[in-house]
C-alpha cells in the first residue's frame, strides 16, 4: 500500500506544479497585451483592443465582442526619440451614437399638458467631450497623448421656493482619462472612492456642489495611474490643472482648456483638460503646444518638432486637407530649419452619417 500511496502523492505535485506555470504564463500573456495606461479595462468600455473579448482582425483594426464596436488606427508615424516617443495615430470607431435623457410635454393630455421623460439617440454628440485638437470627423480622431474630462451630475432634484433654486439631494462628480483612440479610464477620488455625496450650498445658496474630494484621483482599472491637481480639492470646482502618473512612470502635465469659473456649481461641470508636456522616467520630456485653433506642435527634447495641422493646404496642390502632418529637424550648426520628411493625410469627409470616410495617404521623404 505504501507505493501506491507514494506515487498518488507524486502525481499530485507533478499537477500542481502545471497549473501554477500555466496561470504564471497566462499572467505573463496579459500583462505584456496592455498599454502603459490601461491594465484592466473592462472590454464592453474599451475602444481599442482589449485583452479578453476582442477578436483581432488585423493588425490595425478590432471588433469588440462584447459592444459589438468596431476600432482600427493607422499609424502616422511618432513624436519624441532618443529613447522616448509616442506613437501618433489616425484612429477610428463606430460608437458614434449616444443615447440621452431628456423630457416632453404631451398636450393631449389636457390642461397645459402632461411632462414625460423620453430617451432619444444623439448622433456624434457635441457633448461627448472630445478636444478639437483631437476630432477630426464623427468617428474619427486624431492625436498622440490623452486628455482630461470632468463631468457633474446632480441627482434628484427639489424646487427650493424660498430662493427659487433647484437643489440636488445628491451631486456626484466623474473625471476621464480619455486616450487618443477614444478608450476611457476612469478615475475616483481617494475620498469617497468615486460615491455620490450630498449636496451643499454654492455661491448662490443653491444646493448644487459636491463635498469635499480632495487632490488625489486613481484609475479603478488596476493600472497604478494617478492625477493630482495642483490645487486642493479643484477638480469639484472644475479646475483640472495638475500631473497624471502612469503605471511605468511617465508623468503628463495637464491644463485647462479655458479658466475655471470663481462661482462653479459642480452638478453643472462641463470640463476638459488638454496636455501640454509628457516626461518620461528617466526625465526625457516632450512638449506638447497650442499655437492656433487648429494646429498642434510637439518638440522632443532635441528640438525636432512634429506639427499637425486641421484643415490645411496641401503645399504642393493647394488642396484642403482635414490633417496634414508635417516633421521638421532644427539644425542648430547652421541655424536654418530643415524640412526632412512630411506626411500627408487626405481625408474625404462626407456629410452624411451612413457615407464612409475614404482616406489616402501619402508620404515623401
């Protein structure tokens, strides 16, 4: 009996010990099919390609199982170097339906009328958030680095007679990291851990603001990103300035789009933050600027400058281009700007919902 108690005992472990290399294996698999920012969003809330869920058609472009969205992106080239650089891309998805909330007074009903609440679809919603150095069509984005969305939400609402205010009950607040192919991290105040709070007095006494949330906000996606704004509690009052961190060290440097209001009310928070300086962990930087309303800049830390630019003229036809991409090299010996390489994207833009977006693109070195 003992030899036959010996090798069951034996078995055992020769089966344990193939488990536990093939879970090791399957961690290792995940770990390397995710992004410096997204390490565990859930598929039916990612753009891009997703760990579990997607079925990979290309190599450019996913649909997602589980919402049914489809998603590609196509390559334009990169900004930075010298050991640091980010891919800048024309990206694409379908989910450009949203639906919404909204209420309608049915007259029929008798008197002046009944209020109802209705649900209807909104087809490329303006309020979906995207910065317009980022849009380039319904669908269609453009861009190399994140941007910051806060959105407030004031639940069940009371008429206050006494000052004709509308109080919320409660007043909850969301901030986004929405990546370049759309793909949304969200992320909760270490606080409250994201939870609706009650609501308090603004300004005007009208109960519209969150509490107190503090500086600090996390990814619920596992990923170790954090923002934290440079003021103390700023993010309830619209103020997005501050750093986001990344799992991997790399720091964004985030500012508001247009000053933040002195009376903001939070359940009324419209939002964004766009990024103006990206660093690395060995302290590489990229800075990223604004010069016009349709043009954008990035410089490496080498003074090469990559600049994209809305709507421009084809330098060589004259012909408008939704995006024309240009990359410039700074010679500092000679002090002249050379012209090594430019990209050109050619975007036929329909104005109908059901046409396609064609697109041709060239490059010349």
């Amino acid at each position: 009996m003992k030899p036959k108690v010996s090798r069951q005992i034996r078995i055992a472990s020769v089966l344990r010990i193939l488990v536990i290399v093939l879970v090791i294996s399957a961690t290792i698999y995940a770990q390397d099919d995710r992004s410096q920012y997204d390490q565990g969003t859930p598929p039916q809330h990612a753009a891009g390609v997703s760990a579990l869920g997607s079925y990979i058609s290309s190599d450019l472009g996913t649909v997602n199982l589980s919402n049914g969205s489809l998603s590609f992106k196509l390559p334009l080239g990169s900004v930075g170097g010298r050991g640091f650089w980010l891919p800048l891309s024309l990206n694409y998805s379908n989910k450009v339906w949203s639906a919404s909330m909204s209420s309608d007074i049915d007259f029929d009903a008798g008197g002046s009328g009944k209020r109802y609440p209705v649900a209807y679809a909104v087809y490329d919603d303006p309020d979906a958030g995207l910065d317009i150095y980022q849009r380039v069509a319904p669908g269609w984005t453009i861009g190399a680095v994140p941007m910051l969305r806060v959105r407030g939400v004031g639940m069940y609402s009371v008429h206050n007679p006494s000052n004709g205010c509308t109080d919320f009950i409660n007043v909850l607040v969301k901030l986004t990291l929405v990546l370049p192919d759309k793909g949304e991290i969200e992320l909760r105040d270490d606080l409250t851990n994201g939870e609706p709070s009650s609501g308090l007095p603004d300004a005007y006494g009208c109960r519209t603001m969150s509490a107190y949330r503090g500086r600090r906000w996390r990814a619920t996606d596992g990923s170790g990103t954090v923002f934290i704004s440079d003021a103390d509690n700023a993010v309830v009052n619209g103020d997005l300035n501050g750093t986001l961190v990344t799992g991997d060290g790399t720091r964004y440097r985030f500012a508001n789009t247009i000053p933040p209001f002195d009376f903001a009310m939070s359940s009324y928070l419209r939002g964004m933050a766009r990024a103006n300086s990206v660093t690395d962990r060995n302290g590489n930087i990229l800075n990223i600027s604004y010069p016009t309303g349709a043009e954008v800049q990035y410089t490496d830390q080498l003074g090469r400058t990559t600049k994209v630019d809305f709507g421009a003229q084809d330098p060589d036809t004259g012909q408008t281009l939704a995006v024309l991409v240009t990359c410039r090299h700074q010679s500092y010996l000679a002090g002249n700007e050379q012209r090594l390489r430019s990209a050109r994207l050619w975007l036929c833009l329909f104005r109908t919902p059901h046409d396609a977006l064609s697109h041709v693109l060239r490059k010349r070195r």
